[in-house]
C-alpha cells in the first residue's frame, strides 16, 4: 500500500466547480493530481504519456462519454473510479464491476471510495 504523497491520480472532469472541489480535496489529502482534464482527447493523451496510480472519471465528459478512456485506462492496469450525477447510470457491460461514485458526493466519501479503489483496508477521513 502506498502512502498519498506517493500516488498519483488522474482526474477526468468538465464541470470546473466540481474539479476544482476534487482536486482540493486530493491535493490536502496528500496526493499527487494529474488534471482535472476537461475533455476525453486530452484524457486520451495523458493516460498515454503520463503514469498514475488511479483515475477518477466523470462519465459523460463535455457532451462525450469517457469510455475510450476508461478503456485505455484498462489497457494500462490501472484502476479507476466513474463520477455520475446520475444514480443508476447504465454502464456499458465491461465495466461491470468498476466503482461508481454519485455526485454530490462528500470529500470523505471521496477518499474513502479511492482507498478501497487502491485497497487500503482502513476509511480514510478528509484533512481539516
């Protein structure tokens, strides 16, 4: 298990308020942030270029569902986590299985999701 200062996330969010709130809370949780990246062919790139640890992924990206990168996220072995304003939200079969996160969500529900995503066995609380 590695320690938040040596792990590095990917965040795939258009919606600026929401990715600054993320980025805030994984920043003073002691990770290292890629992002937030605002659209599925930038994500493209960095998943290409850049290593992570994790990614946390909006599902529907500046009007553009973010398979293709959940796709080569699956590619590389990296695990990732899908945000969704919408409860219920229809996955494609593939991605049975992966994490989902409801937005609003808080910033411990936040942390916590991403250590069981890393298998952290203990809840992670946010920082104050």
């Amino acid at each position: 298990m590695r320690a938040p200062n040596e792990t590095t996330l990917i965040v795939v969010e258009d919606e600026y308020l929401v990715a600054m709130s993320i980025e805030l809370v994984l920043q003073d949780a002691g990770y290292t942030v890629i992002g937030p990246i605002p659209s599925v062919d930038e994500a493209l790139e960095v998943v290409a270029e850049q290593p992570a640890d994790l990614a946390l992924l909006d599902v529907n990206v500046a009007g553009h569902r973010v398979y293709p990168v959940a796709d080569a996220l699956s590619l590389r072995q990296v695990p990732f986590i899908f945000l969704t304003g919408c409860e219920g939200a229809d996955l494609p079969d593939r991605f049975a299985g992966t994490p989902i996160l409801i937005k609003p969500f808080s910033a411990e529900g936040l942390l916590n999701a991403i250590g069981r995503a890393l298998g952290q066995e203990m809840p992670v609380t946010a920082p104050h």
